[in-house]
C-alpha cells in the first residue's frame, strides 16, 4: 500500500510530464534537462544528420522536415548535393 507522499510525488510527476512542451521531439533527442536537449545514443557523435535521420529523431517524417527547410525554419550545410542538418540546428528549433 502507498503512503500519501508517494502518491502525491507519483501525481507531480505525471503532471510534469504532461506539462512539458515538445514532449515527443525532447525525448528522441535524449533530453538531459527542461532546457538541453542533446542528441541520442544512436547518432552520439556527429555533427550533422542527413534529412531522413533528422526527421527520425524529430519524430516527423522526411517530407514534413524538407518542407520546414524550404520556408527556411530549420537551415542546411549543403555537402555536394546532399543537404546535411547540424545537431545544433536541431536542438535550436525543439527548444525555439
């Protein structure tokens, strides 16, 4: 059986989680705080991701990033033709 400490502290967290804005994108990018969100163990290490992985770890498909690149919501670092999106131009839009 609970004690009424243990439930109240069950029902803030809950509500802390609900509360939290972008929930779904912080959490594919391995939040470690409310206001730092760092890349997963998946792509730890680099610095720039190609469209689709980017849009895996925003959670939203490719189309939907490509078009959030072409009205220039999230920039690219073209590489010969491939556009590249940096880590850091990531976690500027989930925490914008």
């Amino acid at each position: 059986m609970q004690t009424t400490s243990t439930t109240q502290t069950n029902e803030k967290e809950k509500e802390e989680k609900e509360l939290t804005p972008n929930s779904g994108r912080q959490d594919k990018l391995g939040v470690k705080d409310k206001n730092t969100p760092v890349i997963g163990d998946r792509y730890a290490g680099r610095i720039t991701l190609k469209v689709p992985e980017a849009a895996e770890v925003l959670g939203i498909n490719a189309h939907s990033l490509r078009r959030l690149i072409s009205r220039g919501e999230i920039k690219v670092v073209r590489a010969l033709r491939h556009p590249l999106i940096s880590v850091e131009e990531l976690k500027r839009f989930v925490t914008a």
